[in-house]
C-alpha cells in the first residue's frame, strides 16, 4: 500500500488585500457590465448575442455609453453570470441578486471573467487557432512568474517563458517540428519568435482587459485581484494533489463509485479534487454523460459532484431540464443553485417528477444498497400511502419500475404488502392494470 505525499496549500501572497477590498475591485471591473445587466433585467429582454444594433442603442442611450461599451458590458455580463439568456428572455443571474450583500459571489463572478479573458478579447486576425490555443494553454506558467516577481516584469522575460512554454507543449505532444506556426491571412509576422510576440502581447490586455494586470512601458505587472487569482489557482492545484481516496486520476463514472460509501463531507472533498484537475466544461460534460446511463446511483451522484462545481454548471443543468430521466435531478440541482433550501427544494418537482425520482432512487438502493433502505425508502414516497403510490408507480413508466417493485416485494417483512407489490410488478410486465 503505498502512501500519498501531500504539501500544504500555498498561503495567500504577502499584502494581498482582506475579501471585501478585493470584492471592491472586483465590482469596479464589473460596474458596466452590472448596470447592463439590471438594464436586460428589467424587461428590456435584448435576448440575442451579439446584442442587435436597436438594442444597443436603446442601452446606450439610457445608460450614457458607448454602443462599444454596452457591447463589452453585455458580454462581460454573461460570462460572470450576471445574466442568463433563456431563449430571446434575459433573466438576473443568481449573482446580480447577490451583487450588493454578498462579496464571495462578487468574486466569483470575476473569477469566471477571468477565466474567460481569452473569450473577451478577440484574437488577433489571421492567427492560426493552433497558436492561439497554445498561446492560451501557455498563459498560467506567465501569469505564476509575475506572481512570484511580486513587482513589475519584463516583457522580453515574459516572452522568453511564453516561448519556452509553447515548446514544452509541442514537446509534451510529441509534435515534430516542421516550422513556426504560420498565420492563415492577412499579413501577421511569420517567424516564431515574431508570432509569440503578437500572442503575448494579446493575453496581456486580454488580462489587463479584465482587471488581472497592469499594463506599463515594457512591462507588466499583477493587481491584487490577479494576484490572488493566481493563488486561487495554486490552491486547486494543491487541492487535487491531495486527493484523499486517490480517484483523480480516474474516469466520472469510477470516481463516483469510489465516492459512493463516503460520507458527505470526504465525498465533496473527492469531488472537488478531481474537478480542481480538470476543465470546468469536460468535467461538466463527462458527469453528465455518466448522469445519461443507466446506473441510477452514479446518476444521483453525479448531480452532487455537479453542487460542486456550482455556476459554471448552471447553463448545462438547465439545458438538460427536458431530458426525462435527468429533469427532477435538474430542478433540483437549480433550485438549491437559486437559494432554496433542500429540505424545500422537493416543493418544485411535481407529483409525476418526485414519483420518478423516488423509483429512479429506489433502483439506485437495489442495485447497490442494503434491503432495509429499500423498505425504508418507502417512507419517502410523496403519495403517503403505499396504494396511492403502486398506482403512481405502474403509471410513470420508469424503465426499472418492475426490477424496483421485486425488489421491494422482496425485502418487505409484511406478507400482504409484498403481495400487493409483487401483483403491480406484474401488472407493469404485462402490461395490464
């Protein structure tokens, strides 16, 4: 049995400024994009992306910018998650409620914004998306030499590491070299040294763009926002690293099963390590696929891992709302998200969802739990009575309703209850009423 090695957390940069300064800084970056969104909010329902020429008008004019401005305001908005576009309806994001009352959403809105910065500032023209993404993949190893120089740094040492960094990329690849990466138009430089130059200089003020640094002749330097991003960063890092159970390495479907008799706590803890080594978006989308099997256990678990992740699974959540088997799961993962409490939170599925839900729970316990929670499980049924929900239950048409009903007829100690039960799994086999 071998022993993982752990190393602390890395502590917050010397000086870095308490929560509510840097929540002050971070809502100074945000200031257009928060009056934009109150704007959308309040029914003017723009709904389209980019905004459509009326609507930025209308918003320039009552807001005194820039059509320009309100442009980057809007997209700012959306990717903080100060608003939330459902179809041509732009609705307040959770965090635009919050905006005023709650510095840790405030932060967390700008984390995203900084996460996306590559997203808010284009790209220069004609570059090759190769480049570009290497460029981007290359920016965390720039951004933690500015946070170790604790000061200003020069842009010829930046662009050294950047190349130096694309290099290793490529090398970590297995790329064999066979020239610089060449633009696909236009007229940009040709030579490596030419086109890491261009890239460098565009993370730059994407960064600056959105608050993460400063911009000085020759030189850039972190602000205390970037400053502690970049910890945060670190912090994830040494998060994953520190894996208690050892299951970041693994696939959702695995690590869901290591984490299936795990007390919350730990179980949060796992999740927590394996998306901190992960891209929000692939760990997203592979926790829902495992969520789309048929293993109804890993599919509850995979909407816990999900809690974890918080807003920037709130999109996806929503967007599989349709999906039968994934919808009381959703509504519920959103209404917890919007502030519900989840002892209240069963109040927004319907008969028909909590029903489903309560079979799909059921199959989970007899797949994988003990007989005496599924008898337990029954006290959990909205119905109240078993009758009332034998009835439920032979009409929702769960694909596992008549695996759950044996099951259950099974376990239970009470003859007469197991009969009834037995009689619906037959019932629901055949077809009959």
């Amino acid at each position: 049995m071998t022993t993982r090695r752990t190393r602390p957390a890395p502590r917050p940069p010397e000086g870095t400024p308490p929560p509510a300064e840097l929540a002050r800084q971070a809502r100074a970056v945000l200031a257009d994009a928060v009056r934009i969104a109150h704007w959308a909010a309040d029914g003017e329902s723009p709904g389209t992306v980019p905004l459509a020429a009326q609507a930025l008008q209308r918003a320039a004019a009552a807001l005194e910018l820039s059509p320009a401005q309100v442009q980057t305001g809007w997209d700012r908005a959306r990717l903080a998650g100060l608003i939330e576009l459902h179809g041509d309806t732009a609705r307040p994001g959770w965090r635009l409620r919050a905006w005023d009352r709650d510095d840790s959403a405030v932060l967390r809105g700008w984390v995203a914004l900084f996460d996306a910065w590559s997203l808010v500032h284009a790209a220069p023209d004609g570059m090759e998306t190769t480049a570009v993404a290497e460029a981007v993949e290359a920016v965390p190893q720039v951004l933690s030499l500015l946070q170790l120089s604790a000061g200003p740094v020069t842009v010829p040492a930046l662009l050294d590491l950047l190349g130096q960094r694309v290099a290793e990329l490529r090398e970590e690849r297995c790329e064999v070299p066979y020239g610089p990466p060449q633009p696909t138009t236009g007229a940009a430089p040709g030579r490596s040294e030419d086109l890491n130059a261009v890239l460098l200089d565009w993370a730059l003020e994407g960064l600056a763009a959105v608050g993460a640094l400063t911009l000085g002749a020759g030189h850039a330097t972190l602000t205390p926002l970037g400053n502690w991003a970049v910890w945060v960063k670190l912090e994830q890092i040494c998060v994953a690293a520190q894996s208690p159970a050892g299951n970041i390495e693994q696939s959702a479907a695995d690590m869901l099963l290591g984490c299936a008799r795990l007390t919350p706590g730990p179980a949060r803890a796992e999740y927590r390590a394996w998306l901190a080594a992960r891209p929000v978006g692939s760990a997203v989308a592979e926790l829902l696929a495992v969520a789309r099997g048929e293993d109804a256990l890993l599919r509850g678990l995979a909407f816990e891992a999900l809690r974890v992740v918080g807003a920037p699974a709130e999109p996806v959540v929503r967007s599989v709302v349709t999906e039968t088997p994934l919808r009381p799961y959703a509504l519920l993962w959103l209404a917890e998200y919007e502030g519900a409490d989840p002892d209240d939170a069963q109040d927004v599925l319907s008969r028909e969802e909590a029903t489903w839900l309560w079979v799909d729970t059921a199959a989970a316990v007899a797949d994988h739990g003990e007989t005496g929670l599924l008898v337990r499980h029954l006290d959990s049924a909205v119905q109240g009575t078993v009758p009332a929900l034998l009835d439920e239950v032979r009409a929702i048409g769960h694909p596992r309703t008549v695996q759950v009903l044996v099951a259950l007829a099974a376990a239970h100690p009470d003859p007469a209850l197991a009969k009834a039960v037995r009689r619906a799994a037959f019932q629901v086999h055949t077809g009959g009423v």
